[in-house]
C-alpha cells in the first residue's frame, strides 16, 4: 500500500533526503521510509507545503504539465506593490529560464486584507529594514519553473524576500508548523489534488 505524507519544509532546508555539500536535508528533519520522496521540489531559500510518496503514477500525474493543477504561493515582497505591477503579473511577465527568454502563464494574484497572512515566524528572520515597506501577495500558477515566482516579482521591481507554497489544488498546509507532517490515505491525497485514481 502506497503512503502519502504532507509536509512543511521549513527554510534553508533541500527538497531531498542526500546532500552532496552538507547542507541539512529532509532526512534531517522528517522520518519517513527510505523509499518515499518528494513529489516536485521547493527551492532551499522557499518553505511550504511538499508533498512525500512512494507512489510513482502520483508523481507522474502531479508533474505532467498537461494537468495544470494549481499552486498558491504566500509571497513577502520588497516595497509596497501596486496594482499596474499586479496587473502585469497576472497577464505575464518575460523572465529568463535556462538562458531563454520565457513569457509566463496568465495567473491569479490576490492581496491580503491584513499587512500580512497568518505564517510562522523565519528562522532566521528576514532582515528588517524600517525605511523600505514590504507587502504581501498570493500568486496562484498552473505552472512551476525553476524559480519562477522569484524572477516574475523581481520583473516588476518587487524582489521576493520570503517565499511559502501553501496549497497545490486543494491540499494545504492548513496548520502545520515548518517542520511538521501530516499522514493521509490515498483515497484523500487523490480527492484534494482532483485526480481520478486509474
């Protein structure tokens, strides 16, 4: 029987379970079977929701770009965003992928009623600078670059400083804290991402 784990990868740790140069991976922090991996990845500076399986049609299904499932992104920016800079980030921005000039999907960016979302606090923290604002924002893609939420804020003149994926589809991290895990059937992993087990 297949296992399915939802997870909070916190800060400065690898979406993998070796490290070549002794950086701190998941090994260090979660303790799950030596045949489970992570399902995608998220960049060492990013936190949020990974997903852990053994399952291997999951991981096929969840990457195939074709399926376009949904990520949210919690996304600390530098300065106080406007809605011009919203507006071109939600029809597309040119951002360099691999050396190539690449137009990114249309996607959804909502602003959050308070300052800020109800996170966790970073260890450590970001630095805080009293004379340069910050603003947050949620980017909702259908695709995942290598570090593309970070190359479209810096497009518009707004460099990321703190970066947490809270949902694919509907599976969020709800109230797990960065180092904690969720275990769930498959039953429920498959409902929460949309897929049809075939």
């Amino acid at each position: 029987m297949n296992k399915y784990f939802i997870v909070h990868k916190p800060y400065r740790i690898l979406s993998q379970f070796s490290s070549p140069d002794g950086k701190q991976t998941l090994k260090n922090i979660f303790d799950v079977p030596s045949n489970v991996y992570p399902v995608g990845r998220l960049d060492y500076d990013s936190e949020g929701l990974l997903l852990l399986t053994d399952d291997k049609k999951l991981n096929e299904l969840l990457l195939d770009p074709s399926f376009g499932h949904e990520r949210e992104y919690w996304v600390q920016v530098e300065g106080m965003i406007s809605q011009q800079a919203i507006d071109k980030l939600q029809q597309g921005v040119e951002i360099n992928i691999n050396g190539k000039i690449y137009r990114s999907k249309k996607c959804r960016i909502k602003t959050f009623p308070s300052s800020s979302p109800k996170v966790s606090d970073r260890i450590p923290p970001i630095r805080f600078r009293k004379n340069i604002p910050d603003s947050w924002i949620s980017i909702i893609l259908t695709e995942g670059k290598n570090r593309q939420v970070r190359k479209m804020t810096s497009s518009v003149g707004h460099p990321t400083l703190r970066l947490i994926r809270y949902r694919i589809e509907n599976v969020t991290l709800g109230e797990l804290t960065p180092g904690e895990m969720r275990i769930i059937s498959q039953e429920e992993m498959y409902n929460l991402l949309k897929i049809k087990n075939r």
